[in-house]
C-alpha cells in the first residue's frame, strides 16, 4: 500500500498557511472546471506539478504514480467521447469500417475529448496539490474556519483516524487466512472473504466500545474538543499565491 | 501506615452476559505508591481496574475515593476522571485523533481550561515525554512503543493524582518498556500513586511497592512482592511464575552460596553485585536498590 499520508506530513509547503493553500488551490480548481479552454487547464496542470515537484520536495515518482491512475481512466474515457459508431462514413471526419458499422471521429467530438480530459486532469491535479500538502488536521482547521458543523469535523477526524486502524485489522487478518490457505481457490477464497468480513463487524463493534471506554475515562462528555494548532500568514506566500491564482483567473476568464 | 487513596470494598461485578468478573473484592492502595496487580487473563484485572474511574459501577459494595464513596454524578465523574488517570491496555483505541498534538489536547479542552494554559501544558507533558519531535504525526505514523507513551502523556497532561495503567509494557520492545517504566518512576517519585497491571513477574517484582494477586474475581494474596511471591501455594493456585532473581536468590541462600540479607535483591544487577561482581551497570531503577539495606 502506499501511504501518502507520510509524503504529506514531510511536505515543504507545509510552511505555508493551511488557508492559503485551500484558497489557492480551490481557485485553481474553479477555473479548471468553471472554462473550456485548454490552455487554462494546461496551465493549471503544469503549475500544480511544478509546485509540488518543486516545492513541496514530494519525490516526483510518487507524484507521477498518483497521476498515473486518473490519467489512464481519463484517457479512455477521452477515447470514448472522440469515438462515435455509425452505420455510415457520410459525417465522420474519418472512419474505420467494421462489418455493417463504422467507427469514426468528428472535429466536434475530438475536440470535446481532448477538452474533457485535459480539464480532467487540471482540475485532478489542484486536488492533489490540496491533498498532498495539507494533512487533515489543517483540513479540519479551515473547515472549523469556514464554520463546518462540529459533528462533521469530529466524523471526519475519527474517520480518517480509525481508518488505518481498520486496514491495519483487515489487512492482518487477510494475512493470517493466507498463511492458513485461505485464498487457494475461489472457493475457498469466497469463504474466506466472508469470514473476514464477518468478523471485521465484530471486532469493529468491540473496539468501538473499548474506544467508548477510552473517551470516557478521558472526559468525554458530548463533544470531540480538541486544540487545533495555529498558522501565521506570511506576507510574502499570500503574495505569491495571490498573484499565481490571479494570473489563472485572468487567463481563464479575461476575453 | 499510609493512607489509602483508593478502596474497593466488597465488590462484586456481573457482565450483561451473566460472568461474575469480581466477587465480593476488598482491596486498599496505599497513596504515594506502585500497586501492581498480578494474575491470570480473565482474572478480573481490568475489569477491577475499570471501578477505580468510574467505568465500571460496581453492582454491589461500593468504591471510594480518599474515604468519599465514588459520585456517579456527570459532575463527580468529570471531576474523578481528571484526578483518577487511565492508560487503556491498546493503545489504538485511546489515539483517535489526527495528530499527537491534538490527541494530548483532548483531555485538558474537555477540562474546559483556557487554552493558553493547555498551550503550556501541553508543551510541558510533551516535553517531559520526549515527544516534541513527533508532535504533528498521525498516530498511525508511531511505532507501538511511541503510541504508548503518547498514550500515557494524554492522561499525564490532566496531571492526575493516580495513574492507571493496564499492561503498560505488554507487547514493547525492551527499550520502549524501560522508558515507560523510567517515566512511571519520574512520576511516582513525584507523588502520584501509580496502579498497574502485568504479566511479567520480574517486572513486578522490580517495580511494585505492593503487588495483589487475583483469581477468579477475588484476591487470593497481597504484600510486599519479596513475600508475596515466596508463597508457593499462592503461586501455584493463581499458576504464576517466581520472579527469576528472588528464585536465584533463595537458591543461592538456601546452599549456603551467600548469607541472607535483610531485603532479598529486587533487580538482576543486585543481585550480581551481591556475587561480587564489580562491572555491573549501575542500578537505574531508583529507590529499590534493597542491596544497600535500605
């Protein structure tokens, strides 16, 4: 498996305020998504992948791995809308014959394909810039910011924590059914899924009483209160975010 | 003789499942001291351990607090809770938040105290841990050791007066339990009454001021460990082991290999340094250096 979460954590752009990356990026992400032109996705693209390759110090090969999976759905995707199938050649701007049918692309169609994708992709990777600088505690923070309701920052946070708590379980016991041939066979594999999934219920129900206890001992009464750590602005970083957002926001939506 | 700080007077415990956990269980801790308790898995340990917070109600006899039966009240509890810390056995159920730095916060916040003065706590229990450098890690990033005490520094920042532990040093590498057991030491050194529960017999042999030894929901035994653990049919019954060094001890005074001391050695190197050994490391578990006759 791979962890992003550790890449996350090293981050260098994590000297940076939480606020101004969530605004940076989610303006990006606007204009990504708010224009058709590919240039502005292109630009979007190039300026998320240059900011992470060469600020955050994130190793470009994770970087690249991460893009790897949505650009390869992307691009078949892209395929799919480029492609129409016909029974006739006439409006095709050029075809291929397949039997009685006719695979063939129009300027219309290639260029809503290469649209899609590439605003696919722009808009993926101001995601990823989010993602890959701001751990979830700084999330929480700017959502607590933005006056989230309480009771989803607290789902949210024991979400993500029990999470890897939960994997950590499954993936233990994935490892002891192996080790016993649990997934010789699919038949055997059948069973053994069903198992695991059985008893993952049961341990979760178990651990979250025990998670109850904990809590309580610890003063619980209603509310998952905890101190969120401060961030200072810099002047310089607002400035530079600002004038790169600015500079999105003029090519997508200047005439 | 002490006061207790604790007492647990004729108790008796049933799970909604029908097991009588505890039956009609006596038991004082001494304030100011490290009580262990020793016993076999479904003994009855944390479940005994789980009344001094205030978890589990006892159905019948009652649990007190400095002399003052335990208050059930939301109030009382809150304030039990504070003074009254405990260190849940799996350390992955007692992290739940995003990182250290949070996780420590959450107990002082729900104190209601101003955050200023959690700032300060914070940084001082972090501190005193070691775990500055970790502060903004995920607790799924440490190891178990490293949750452990990130455990232990969540219930140390309310600055509680008792410290319950369960199995602290279950499954930690020997590192890891050591610098939980110094930390456990620094704090009782201090003044807070420390409770734990082990499996490890040597451990508490070493450590614990007063050990009790529970079978099937009652105390069958309880002394000073030295005394405790030479009663062969208190070992027997609750099918514990002789700490090595008291067994190596008796052994050697009983052949005649070396004359009886007033308190037997509690830890490895005392008892080579009674041997005549000179290159030994120097005693680093304070306090319960008995070679010297203390």
């Amino acid at each position: 498996m791979l962890y992003i979460d550790q890449y996350v954590y090293q981050n260098k752009l994590r000297i940076t305020h939480p606020v101004e990356r969530v605004v940076f990026a989610g303006v990006n992400l606007l204009c990504c998504v708010a224009t058709g032109k590919p240039l502005v996705h292109l630009v979007v693209l190039a300026l998320m992948l240059g900011l992470l390759v060469g600020f955050s110090k994130i190793p470009a090969f994770v970087i690249a791995r991460l893009m790897f999976a949505p650009a390869a759905f992307l691009l078949l995707g892209g395929l799919a809308i480029a492609v129409n199938v016909g029974t006739s050649p006439e409006r095709a701007a050029d075809s291929l014959q397949l039997g009685p049918l006719y695979l063939g692309v129009t300027g219309q169609s290639l260029s809503l394909a290469a649209v899609t994708v590439s605003k696919s992709l722009g808009a993926t990777s101001a995601l990823y810039f989010l993602v890959l600088t701001t751990p979830l505690s700084e999330l929480l923070y700017v959502m607590r910011m933005l006056r989230v309701p309480a009771v989803v920052i607290e789902l949210t946070m024991l979400v993500y924590r029990f999470i890897f708590v939960f994997l950590e379980t499954a993936f233990a016991m994935y490892n002891a059914q192996s080790a016993r041939l649990g997934f010789v066979s699919f038949r055997c594999s059948l069973n053994s899924f069903g198992l695991l999934f059985a008893n993952l219920w049961i341990k979760a129900f178990f651990r979250s009483q025990t998670v109850y206890n904990c809590l309580l001992s610890r003063g619980y009464d209603g509310t998952l209160a905890v101190l969120h750590p401060e961030f200072k602005f810099s002047p310089a970083v607002t400035a530079a975010f600002a004038l790169l957002a600015s500079g999105v926001i003029i090519l997508a939506f200047a005439a | 003789m002490r006061q207790e700080i604790l007492t647990a007077d004729k108790i008796t415990f049933t799970y909604l499942d029908g097991t009588t956990a505890l039956h009609e269980l006596s038991v004082k801790i001494p304030q100011g001291r490290r009580a262990a308790f020793v016993g076999n898995n479904g003994a009855g340990k944390t479940t005994l351990l789980l009344h001094f917070n205030g978890i589990n109600r006892p159905d019948d006899g009652e649990v007190r607090y400095k002399e003052r039966k335990l208050d059930y009240s939301s109030k009382g509890i809150k304030e039990l809770r504070k003074n009254i810390g405990y260190v849940f056995q799996d350390t992955d159920s007692q992290l739940f938040a995003g990182s250290v730095y949070q996780d420590i916060s959450f107990g002082p916040v729900n104190l209601g105290l101003p955050p200023a003065e959690i700032k300060v706590k914070l940084e001082r229990v972090m501190r005193e841990t070691g775990l500055l450098a970790l502060k903004d890690k995920p607790p799924h990033a440490l190891s178990h050791g490293q949750k452990k005490v990130v455990a232990i520094a969540g219930v140390l920042v309310m600055e509680p007066e008792v410290l319950i532990l369960d199995e602290p040093t279950a499954g930690l590498d020997q590192v890891s339990a050591s610098r939980v057991m110094d930390l456990l030491n620094s704090l009782n050194n201090t003044g807070t009454t420390i409770i734990f529960s082990s499996h490890n017999m040597d451990e508490v042999y070493a450590w614990a001021d007063i050990v009790f030894v529970l079978k099937d929901g009652t105390i069958i035994a309880e002394g000073r460990p030295a005394d405790v653990f030479r009663r062969r049919s208190v070992l027997q019954a609750a099918s514990l082991r002789k700490p090595l060094v008291l067994e190596l001890y008796d052994n050697l005074v009983s052949r005649g290999c070396l004359p009886a001391q007033a308190e037997a050695p509690a830890t490895g190197e005392a008892l080579l340094l009674l041997l005549g050994a000179h290159d030994v490391r120097p005693e680093t578990r304070e306090g319960k250096s008995h070679v010297a006759g203390v």
